[in-house]
C-alpha cells in the first residue's frame, strides 16, 4: 500500500492499532480539508500492528487528545519533506473540554457553557475522572 | 478566601481547631453572639432539606448574622433556568458567605468559581456532604475522646450516601482506623472513595451484606437512609429501601460503647424503640450540627468573638 510522502504536516505514528479513527474523530480531522491518510493495521516491529495518520498539512493539533487516546504514539513534524521534531506525547495531567462526563447527576449535564475538564487520576491505570462529580470517564 | 466543597479541604488540624472553637461556642454562647454581626449568610437550598438549612440559619443568627435565601428550586430562577454560575454571580453581591444545596454533583464547584464569596457545600447530589462530616467528627469526638483505633460501620446506601463518601475521606487520616462496610450488593460503595480513601491508604476494610453478622465488632456504627431521590427507578427504591433496620433485638448482640450516629432524617432504618439507648447519639449528633457550623462560618469569614 502506498501513500504519498507529505511535504509539510505531521505524523502521527505509532498508535496502537484500533486507536487510529477514534483519534481522527476526536483530533477533528473530518473537519479538515487538506489530505488526511489513515494507515490501520500497519506493521510495526515494536507493536506488531500499529495505526498511523498522516496529515498534510502544517495544522495545529491537539497534544492532549494524542496524549489522552494513547500516550505510546509519536508525532513527527514534518516540514520541507524532511522530518523537523519528533516528539513523545505524556498523557495530559487535565482533558478540556474533550470528551463529556456521561455522569447523568453531572453539574456538566445541565449547567450551559461550562468546560468539561477529566483530571489524571491514575497513570498507570489510564484513569481519568470528572473534577466536578469524580466519575470515571 | 477559603470554600468548603470536599471534607478534605480541611486538614486534620483545621478539623481539631473547628471542634475546639464548636466547644468553646457551646461552653460560652455568649462571648460569640456578635461574631457575625452585619454579616449575611444566603442559604441557596435548590434541593429540600430541613436540618442542614435550619442549622445553617441557626448557627448564622446565633452569631448575631442575619440570613437570606431560597429553600427549593421552585422558589428561585434557577426554575426559570437560570445558570448555576448566574445565581451565584448576583448573590454574592448580596451576602458575605453562600451554603447550597444541589442535586447535581459538583455543583459548588461551579459556584466557586464564580464568586469572591466563600461557599459552603451544603450537600451536591450523591457526592459529598461536608458539613454534616463535620457534625459526625464532632460526634465521634464527644462519644469517644478521638478518632484513632476506631472500627466505623457504615451501614445502608453507600453508593449514594454522600455523608458516608466524606465521613470515610475524614476518618482515613487517622491511625489504627479500620472500616466495615455493609450493604446490598446494588449499594455497594463506590470504586473512587473505595480505592482513594481506603485502598490507597492501605486501611483495613471489610466488605459485608448482614449486620448482625459485624455490629458486635463495632465502636461505631453509621446508618444511613435508602434516597428516593437518588432512584430513576421506583422499582429499584422500593426492593431496596428495608434492607436494614436497626432494631433493639439487632443491638443485643453490640458492644456496651457502640455508638449509633445517622445524619437523619430516618425513615424506618432505626426503630424508635432504641432511641433511649444510651448509645443512640443522632439527636446528640444533630444539635452538634448548629455549633459546628458556627465554628465553619466563623472561620470562613475568618472573624473571632
């Protein structure tokens, strides 16, 4: 399978596999209009099958939501074809306004106009909850 | 500026400096009936309650404070729809400390941030309930001296009891403290209190659905209410709301030093034939709520006698 090199945009590279459209969805990439490619089921040596994305275009990205989705994947940027940084992502310590708290007795279900914010609760669990109710997301 | 929405909040020696001050307050009324004076305190109850508001407005009056505010959400624009954030932005230029009551969780989260008042959790839906905690230390305190090596039952809906969630997160900063938790498996205490409070902390627990199995083990046994309000479902409220009754023939088996607390109100869990028990503490327990909370508003307002 073959897909064009990108000049400049990023890569987001080593997702674990099944992770790929659910980062897509939750990044906005529908939104975009540049060229988006997604890679499932890549092989990988490290991962055995891995998810990749590609994005042609130099558009800021959220680090949070890669972070969020899947703290093992990398991004590279890539600028004049040649890749430019390559950065890990941590998992962010708060998530705004990302996903929503499905807690239904949530202050966030009613209240208009207010940030839906998930603090790390538990690293090595990928535990994240509300910091208005403490439910898990 | 200080708020009290979560129990922990306060640190253990802010906890010992409030009973200290609540004791003072019951001991010399009269050195504190003008702590507050030209004070107000809005009492924004967007949920019903009888004793935590008029406990609020007693310790406020009794500190020579006047109050103001709304005891159901019929009664207030929040019935029009109007914002949390809203209310709390136009009462704060209407009184000098807000306590509030709301069915929804993490609701005085959102009032905190929307106020350079001090606000007071006065119950948010199942979450937490600090105030009463504070009641329920200062219980614990009169009945047994202090809080270490104590074995605390909790006894009903530990799901939704938001008075057993805080009281637990108090109780877990004392040493040689154990828990037992007893309840139908549907009420089960939640995971996040489970693992913060107690598994993290590496505190002894037990886990159980008979109370007669446990009460003679306890120094303190906390009952609690099933809540109507806390049910979508009716079906679900009615086969679960008599699963404990405590009853003078349940007590032949506990200890002479048990004490039996509950935030009340009760419905049918304690029989009243036990209320001339000595070791029924929950109408000691509920008059401690006025002077504790005199302690709280005093400290918030950071005024003295």
């Amino acid at each position: 399978m073959k897909i064009d090199s990108i000049k400049n945009g990023i890569v987001i590279d080593h997702i674990e596999a099944g992770l790929g459209m659910q980062l897509y969805k939750l990044l906005g990439l529908d939104d975009l209009d540049c060229s988006v490619a997604i890679i499932k089921n890549a092989s990988s040596r490290k991962l055995g099958k891995k998810d990749i994305i590609k994005i042609d275009s130099d558009i800021p990205v959220s680090f949070d939501v890669i972070g969020f989705i899947d703290p093992g994947a990398t991004v590279n940027i890539i600028k004049d074809g040649r890749l430019a940084e390559k950065l890990s992502i941590p998992m962010p310590e708060r998530l705004i306004n990302v996903v929503k708290c499905k807690n239904p007795r949530c202050i966030t279900s009613t209240e208009q106009d207010i940030d839906h914010i998930f603090k790390l609760a538990s690293q090595s669990q990928k535990l994240y909850r509300c910091i208005y109710c403490d439910a898990k997301l | 500026m200080r708020n009290l929405i979560n129990i922990m909040d306060l640190s253990a020696e802010e906890i010992d400096e409030l009973i200290k001050l609540a004791n003072d307050i019951i001991k010399s009324p009269d050195r504190y009936n003008e702590a507050c004076r030209h004070k107000i305190l809005a009492t924004l109850f967007f949920e019903p309650s009888t004793r935590t508001r008029l406990s609020f407005e007693s310790a406020m009056l009794s500190l020579g404070g006047s109050v103001l505010g709304f005891s159901e959400a019929n009664s207030s624009s929040a019935a029009k729809g109007e914002s949390v954030a809203d209310t709390i932005e136009v009462v704060s230029g209407y009184a000098d400390i807000i306590a509030m009551r709301h069915p929804k969780e993490g609701a005085p989260i959102v009032a905190s941030s929307h106020t350079s008042v001090p606000i007071i959790n006065a119950g948010d839906g199942g979450h937490f309930h600090p105030t009463q905690t504070l009641t329920d230390l200062m219980t614990i305190y009169h009945e047994k001296g202090g809080f270490e090596n104590l074995t605390i039952g909790l006894c009903g809906d530990l799901k939704f009891g938001r008075t057993v969630h805080s009281l637990i997160g108090a109780m877990s900063r004392y040493k040689g403290v154990k828990f037992v938790l007893i309840s139908p498996e549907e009420l089960k205490l939640p995971s996040f209190v489970k693992q913060e409070y107690i598994k993290d902390k590496g505190i002894e627990y037990s886990q159980c659905t008979s109370l007669e199995d446990v009460i003679g083990d306890l120094d303190i046994l906390y009952m609690t209410r099933v809540q109507r309000e806390r049910f979508f479902n009716e079906e679900d409220y009615l086969r679960l709301k008599d699963s404990y009754i405590l009853t003078a023939d349940k007590l032949k088996s506990a200890g002479e030093s048990l004490s039996i607390l509950h935030p009340l109100p009760r419905v049918n869990e304690i029989s009243t034939e036990i209320d001339n028990d000595p070791r029924a503490c929950y109408f000691r327990q509920a008059h401690f709520g006025r002077y504790i909370r005199m302690a709280l508003i005093m400290k918030l307002l950071e005024v003295s006698a």
